[in-house]
C-alpha cells in the first residue's frame, strides 16, 4: 500500500482520555487486526484495552487482566477480541501454545508485552506505546504503523489535539 506510515503522539490528560481514544478506534478495527499494546507497568496498556473492549461489548462487560490466564477472548466469529499480556512468557514458541497466531488473522488481537512475540509479531500490526508524562495520570501513546493504519485512523487522528 502506497501512502506515508503513521507515527503520531496523542497526549493523554486523564483515564478517560484514554477512555476516548479506545472508543474512537474501536469501530475502526476488523477481524485480523492486531495492536500490539507496549509500556512499561502501569502506563495504560490494559486500561486502554479494557476500554476497547467494553466499547465494543458495552460498559458493563467483565474484562479481567489476562496477566495469569494468558489470554481472555470476547464475542466470536467476526465480533471476537483476544487479549493476551505475555509478560509471564519466555519465549516465542510459547506464542504457538496460546493459539494467537491463528487469532492474528480471525480476530482483533490485543497484545500486551509484544516484545515477547520476536519474530511472530505481524507485520501489519498497529504499534502503541504508552508512556507515563508526569506524576498523576497523564500518559501519552505513540501509534505506529504501516500506510493503511494511517489511512483508516485518518479521520480520528484529525480529531484530537
């Protein structure tokens, strides 16, 4: 695909900021799209999945941190979300076990600690990486990826600060 990559940084003032952005992209996302969720502890990662899936699902949907099941799915068929945290993996071949490799192309697939994937992590996948800016809660994400997440997250990127 033609067209520039996308790399933007959006400041994140509050939790429901970051709220916001989930539910902004959530209609944008389709089955075989990937996000791979990085910080370190505490920055935002799985508040911000937790918002997308809610989103997706509605408010009152139970989203647990897959920090010790390894992965929690939502929905199914076309509707299906997978979240992983791989914090507690070693290695990538662990990634085979889980199943998410099958995921990567029939759900959308949040991943949490994606530098575990190595080699596995797809290529199209959309990168965001959440950063704490200051004490409190402000975080800031910086989206990363190929020239057809810039184009699909267009309309939303123009519409933040």
């Amino acid at each position: 695909m033609s067209g520039a990559p996308l790399s933007r940084t959006v400041d994140l003032a509050s939790p429901e900021a970051t709220d916001a952005l989930a539910r902004s992209m959530e209609p944008l996302l389709r089955p075989g799209d990937v996000l791979l969720l990085d910080g370190s502890v505490g920055a935002g990662k799985s508040h911000f999945a937790r918002a997308l899936i809610r989103a997706r699902f509605g408010a009152e949907t139970e989203v647990p941190s897959p920090t010790f099941t390894l992965v929690q799915t939502y929905g199914a068929g076309s509707n299906e979300i997978w979240h992983s945290d791989l914090y507690r993996l070693s290695h990538p071949d662990e990634i085979v076990e889980l199943g998410l490799e099958d995921a990567f192309t029939t759900a959308i697939t949040l991943v949490e600690w994606p530098d575990r994937l190595g080699s596995l992590a797809p290529e199209g996948a959309l990168a965001l990486a959440f950063r704490p800016t200051r004490e409190g809660e402000s975080r800031s994400v910086t989206l990363t990826g190929n020239a057809g997440w810039a184009t699909r997250l267009k309309p939303l990127l123009e519409t933040l600060p």
